[in-house]
C-alpha cells in the first residue's frame, strides 16, 4: 500500500490498519511480554465406585449418618437442605422404603413426614404396628428430587449402598417396597405394582411384598383400601415364616 493511500486512510478515521501476517510469522507484541499462564486447579478424584461401596458396606449406624449427610455422589446433593437417612425401630420386624425425600422431609431431615406420612401411620396402625415400634422407614434416595420428580437411575445407583447397608444393619424380618422405584431398586428388574401386588418376593433371604406409595394413594383414594390388602397380606406372610 502507498504512503499516500495510508495517510489519506489515517486523515479519515480508517487507521490504524491491520495487516495480514504471513503463515508461521510471530504475533506483534509491541515489546510486552506475554502474561504467564495461570495454572488451573485439577479436579479433586473422584472416589471409584467399588472402594465408595467397599466403604459403606463396612460402616456401623454411627458412621453412616454423617456419610450420608456429607454425601456429594450426585447431583441430588445440590439443592437439598438435609439428607434423610431413616427413622424407626433399629431392630424391626418391617422395613419400609419409599422413593425419595419430599419437601417437608426435606426441611425436618425425616422420611414420611407429610400428608403421605401421616397416611403410612395410619395405615401401620390399622394392622397394629406403628413409626418407631417393630418399623424402620426409609427411602431409595436420600435427598429430596427438585419438584418431587421420580429419582433417575443414576441417582438411585449412587444412594443404593447407603440403603443396602441399613438392611444389613438392621436385619428385618420383612421389607415393604413402597411403589414402583423402591421396588425396583430392590428387585433388581421391571416391577408393576398390579401385577406384583399379592406376592412374596426376596431381597436376598428376607420376604420383600409391594404395595402402592401413600402419595399415590392420596391422588387416587379408591386404592387406598388395595394398600389395606396388601399390609393385611404382608401380617399374613411374616407370620407364615415365623418359627
């Protein structure tokens, strides 16, 4: 380009110009040095999932608590106000495990704490039991899903050594699945809750029946008394295997 061409394109506001720089050719620096890179943190590891699990499974009830509490394993962990690990009788005759925290739950650190809890004590009741006499309650998760929504795979995968360590520390003589996913969770395979209704499974040696969770059955009242066959089925069943 001409001197004279540059001056007139200075005189008009169009410098300074910017030249194409040839393939290979080292940046203008006008001197400066570069500033130094600044190094970036690496990621703290991740625990691998056996020796998380291996873990777990060697925690007393002491323990367990404060891991489940302090617990970041997914992405649950992010907006809960408290882990709830369970409540009741720490040498049941039932378990009951529900989906997942919800928000009252969420607030007093409490599984079944709601309207959906104070139908499961109702309905423990009617078979003569009660929270905290001969029952444990707990969850497939424990941290509240955002909105109530159902625990994802992921999620109940990363929770299930804390719960397959409360049934080893509690040895119930029955487990109650509460719904679809706590069922699943348990069986270990597709579960439809009409089709498994009136039937004795296993959860590795202990009798495991499912019913309907108490929050279903307070959107669809006329199978509440289905829930009532079923606690009326899962008496039956403990006691035919009692010595």
């Amino acid at each position: 380009m001409s001197a004279r061409r540059e001056a007139i394109l200075r005189e008009i506001g169009l410098a300074p110009l910017w030249k194409l720089r040839a393939a290979g050719a080292p940046a203008a620096t006008d001197g400066a040095e570069p500033p130094p890179a600044v190094p970036q943190p690496e990621p703290a590891p991740r625990e691998p999932a056996d020796a998380r699990r291996a873990a777990i499974a060697n925690m007393d009830w002491a323990e367990l608590g404060p891991a489940v509490a302090a617990c970041r394993a997914c992405r649950l962990c992010e907006r809960r106000k408290q882990a709830v690990l369970g409540v009741g009788d720490l040498q049941p005759d039932w378990l009951m495990v529900g989906e997942g925290p919800g928000a009252e739950e969420d607030e007093r650190g409490e599984p079944f704490v709601g309207q959906a809890g104070k139908l499961l004590d109702n309905m423990l009741a009617a078979v003569g039991m009660a929270r905290g006499r001969g029952v444990y309650i707990a969850n497939t998760v424990k941290c509240r899903p955002p909105g109530n929504r159902t625990p994802e795979a992921d999620e109940m995968a990363a929770c299930f050594p804390y719960l397959e360590r409360q049934i080893e520390l509690l040895r119930p003589q029955l487990i109650v699945a509460l719904g679809r996913p706590a069922a699943q969770t348990l069986l270990d395979r597709e579960v439809k809750i009409g089709a498994a209704r009136g039937s004795v499974f296993e959860y590795r040696g202990i009798p495991l029946v499912v019913t309907y969770h108490p929050a279903y059955l307070l959107r669809n009242l006329p199978d509440k008394a289905k829930a009532w066959e079923d606690l009326c089925f899962a008496r039956t069943a403990m006691r035919g295997r009692a010595p």
